[in-house]
C-alpha cells in the first residue's frame, strides 16, 4: 500500500491525472476495495467499460463510492451502481436526498457497456449527468453540491453479492480539469480555432465523438493541437488528426519525431465513433496511447516528453480542408490532478 497525491491505494495504479486508473480487466468480487481517496471533490468523473456474463435476481453490485456504509448516512451511496432486472441501478447522494437513484433501459449481455457518472460544479451548484455508450441518459441539478472525504472504492461491495461481469477503463478523477469542454456537437469547420492553452502538460487526455457525413480525397482535419505551424517544428502536431482513404490519421510529437503518426483501419461513415488520445507521463518517461470505441489500437513509449506552451487548437485547422461531419464530447484535459483551479481558467477561448 502506498499513498499518492492524498490516495490510498491497495492494487491501482496512479499517474497523471487520475485518482484511481486501472484500465486492465478485473473480474467483479464481492468486497473488493480497490482504493481510499481522502476526498471526493463537488466536481469529478467516474468512468468504467462494463461487460455482464449473466443475469441474476436482486441487486449485484458493480461499483460502489461511499463514506462508511451502504444506506445509512448522506455520502455513502456517491454513487453506488447495481444491475438488477437486467438493467443499470446508479444511485447518488443529490440535493439532501441520500438514495437518489436513475434505473437503465435493459442492458445487452457479453458486450463492453461504457458507463461515465460526472458532476461538475460551478458558484456552488452542479449538474449531474450518466451517459451510457456516450449517450446522455440522466442529468439533473445538484443545488447543494458537497467534498465526501475518506472515500471508499469498491468494485464490488461487502453489502450485496457481486455482479457476474468484469470492468476495465475503471477511472475516478477529481475536480474541474476540464480546459476544453464542449459538450453540444459542432460541425468541423476549416480555421476553427476554438482555444489557446498556456502549456499542454506532459500528461494529458483528448477525447471526442466523431461522426463523418462523407470521404473525400487526401488529407480532412478534424483536431489540430499545435504551437504554431502545421509540420515545422517539433511541437506543431501534438496532435494533428485528420481522415484520409476513409482513415483516421494521428501525428505526434514523440521521442524526437515531429511527425510520428497513426493509421487506423477504416472508419464507418454516418455513426459516432469515439476518440481517446492519452499520455500519462511519470519519473521521465511516458505512455503514448489512442483508444477508438473504447479498443486501444496503438501504444508507444515516448522516453523524452515534453511540455508545450501556448497551444492553438482548432477544431478543423487552417492548413487543410476539414472533414464532412461533425464532434461532440469534446474534452482536453491537462497534467496533474492538484492546481485543477488553475487549469480552468487557463484555455482562452473563441468562438
């Protein structure tokens, strides 16, 4: 056991920005107490792929944030989350009421479900939100936000028999790090520079949904994180994201290279397709990762990362033609958990 940034953490691994990170699958286990956070903050998230192997009766536990007990007290259900009847049980400690809880349409055996709980809170209210397979499903205000401290993490409570089924991408984060959010989805324009960042960290995450009306020839921008130029210097693709041959296209900055890119295989015109760039540096050294749908498709070290400042990110550069179609969800979010009031206010936004 050790404790990192204020976590206990008994087999999860911290780094970066997250509070708990373990993206290995974990079979689901009756009383697993997989970290203790020394508080939860009024603004966080929680995300976890889900895959259920069978259905049983009663309430099986999945996840379970909470204070000291199952029920008894105002923070010991933050949330907690079941699968009963076939569907998703997400219960949460909101405006004075201990249990309030959402209730899922019937959820599909054997397939990876991804499940994302946020609140976020600004001038002393929140909105709370579930999205499940990055659709919104329950939100509602929270106008009395609270910090829980001296938090327990279960993947599986002591209090009800543990789900049939195994988690992966299990993520607890913590505070307002969000420095692009953008929720509502926009169409890609060419010269779209949506924000200016001070410094994009060592560590950092971006996240999107993409959809794409229609391919067309060589090279369409969607996503271009730069600190000046399109291919110049070292730090201009950081990265830059484009679809070509009905491909997406990811350039990195990475261990020297200026250019180092990413061919997926080919996309699907007409759906949402999730995007998830992530690196996660610590003692020098980090992990270049991109995740599509939630499936890691491409992993390299990078033994030298760095820290760039004054980033332009555009959503549809001025260098190339954009994509047809359009981003939702977007997110970057930057560096290390503590100095997240700073971060907020760091991103210089237009449009």
């Amino acid at each position: 056991m050790k404790v990192i940034f204020g976590v206990v953490l008994l087999f999860v691994v911290t780094h970066g920005l997250d509070l708990v990170n373990n993206e290995v699958e974990e079979t689901l286990k009756k009383n697993n107490l997989v970290a203790v956070l020394s508080k939860l903050e009024q603004s966080f998230d929680i995300y976890f792929d889900l895959k259920l192997n069978s259905f049983s009766d009663g309430f099986r536990s999945v996840i379970h944030l909470t204070i000291g007990e199952d029920n008894s007290k105002y923070g010991d259900r933050i949330p907690g989350i079941w699968v009963s009847n076939q569907k998703l049980l997400v219960a949460f400690a909101i405006n004075d009421n201990k249990n309030e809880y959402f209730e899922s349409k019937p959820l599909q055996q054997g397939q990876w479900i991804n499940i994302h709980i946020r609140q976020h809170a600004q001038w002393g209210r929140a909105s709370y939100t579930i999205y499940i397979n990055n659709k919104k499903v329950y939100t509602l205000p929270n106008l009395n936000p609270q910090v829980f401290t001296n938090v327990k993490v279960y993947a599986g409570d002591p209090w009800y028999e543990a789900q049939d089924g195994s988690i992966k991408m299990f993520n607890v984060t913590n505070g307002l790090l969000y420095l692009v959010n953008n929720e509502v989805e926009e169409t890609l324009k060419k010269n779209n520079l949506v924000a200016v960042l001070s410094k994009l960290e060592q560590s950092f995450d971006i996240y999107f949904d993409l959809k794409l009306n229609s391919f067309s020839d060589g090279f369409r921008s969607v996503i271009h994180l730069t600190i000046g130029e399109d291919n110049s210097k070292y730090g201009d693709r950081i990265p830059g994201i484009w679809v070509s041959n009905q491909k997406l296209l990811v350039a990195f900055a990475i261990n020297d290279n200026k250019n180092e890119y990413f061919e997926s295989k080919p996309l699907q015109q007409g759906q949402w397709i999730n995007i998830h760039i992530r690196q996660h540096a610590q003692w020098g050294r980090a992990s270049y990762t991109i995740y599509i749908n939630n499936k890691k498709v491409y992993t390299l070290a990078n033994l030298n990362p760095q820290v760039f400042t004054n980033v332009k990110i555009y959503a549809g550069d001025p260098w190339y033609e954009v994509q047809d179609g359009s981003i939702k969800k977007f997110n970057v979010t930057n560096g290390f958990l503590f100095g997240k009031k700073e971060l907020k206010e760091d991103a210089i936004r237009f449009g």
